[in-house]
C-alpha cells in the first residue's frame, strides 16, 4: 500500500476533481488514462507529452511499472520516479489503473464493489476512496499530543482564518 503523506493525497482528490471537471479521460490512452490523469496532476506535463514519453517504454503503465528500473535516466524513468516520490508503488500503480485494490475498494462509500477501469465516474470513486483512506492512514500515525499541542499554540481566530 501507498505511504500515506499529504502530496499523495492532494494529488489523488485534484486528479478526482479534473475528471469530475471534464479532463480529457481515454483508458486506452497513456496520457489519459487513470495513471495518465494523475501524472498530469504531479507532474504538470499534458496528456500529450506524457504519451509521448509512455512510448520510450513497451506496454501499458502497469508493465511499465513492474518494469521500472530505479537507475534508469529514461524519461518514462522520471514518470515513475515522480509517482514513486509521492508515496505509490508498482503495485498500487498497477491497482490504480485497473481499480483492484482491496482496501481502497472496501472504503468506498456503500462499501465494497468492483469497479470498471474504464468508466470515468468509477475511477474518480477510485480517486476519492483512496485519498481518504491515506488521510485516515495519515491522521492514525500522527501523535495526539502532536495535534493537541500544535492546536494550544494557534489562536481560534487564526485557526479559522487560514
């Protein structure tokens, strides 16, 4: 599973709230894909630019992904890097463009089903699911003495401004 952190997370629901939004979204399209649409959001690079460095590598983002060599000074390297530095995995970029994660489909609102891969409307639950869940993951490593001391030390008026 991911490493939780907040980048990760904001990543996640930015990339839900894209689609939601109307972001170009093809399955079959490395640049628009369900990993496509989150490299976008981490990367700032356009569906265009992404597909054109998906091709210096062989297969789908999941193939990619088993295949990705920590060493490589690929661009399609880079890509993997930089999902790799927000906290993802292999397999969780394996899960996120076929859906299959058990834990984020179990947080699903209404709880567990199976969701289609292609169908924006699932990949933005996807989206949605798994942010909270790494929120919640988040929320459970912080101390609480942590929360409460950092809480005694911000003004209510602030804490309500910022």
């Amino acid at each position: 599973m991911a490493t939780p952190g907040m980048v990760l997370i904001d990543a996640l629901r930015k990339t839900a709230s894209n689609l939601r939004s109307g972001a170009y979204y093809a399955w079959g399209h490395h640049g628009g894909c369900n990993c496509g649409n989150l490299l976008q959001v981490v990367t700032q690079l356009s569906k265009e630019e992404i597909l054109q460095y998906a091709h210096t590598g062989v297969g789908e983002w999941t193939e990619i992904a088993e295949e990705y060599c920590s060493v490589t000074s690929v661009p399609l390297g880079l890509m993997m890097t930089k999902l790799q530095e927000i906290g993802l995995t292999p397999t969780d970029i394996h899960n996120i463009e076929y859906l299959e994660d058990r834990d984020v489909l179990n947080a699903l609102p209404g709880g567990f089903r199976w969701l289609k891969r292609n169908q924006r409307e699932d990949v933005i639950l996807y989206f949605e699911a798994f942010a909270n869940l790494l929120e919640e993951k988040l929320l459970q490593q912080v101390p609480v003495e942590a929360l409460l001391k950092e809480s005694m030390n911000t003004p209510v008026q602030e804490a309500f401004t910022t």
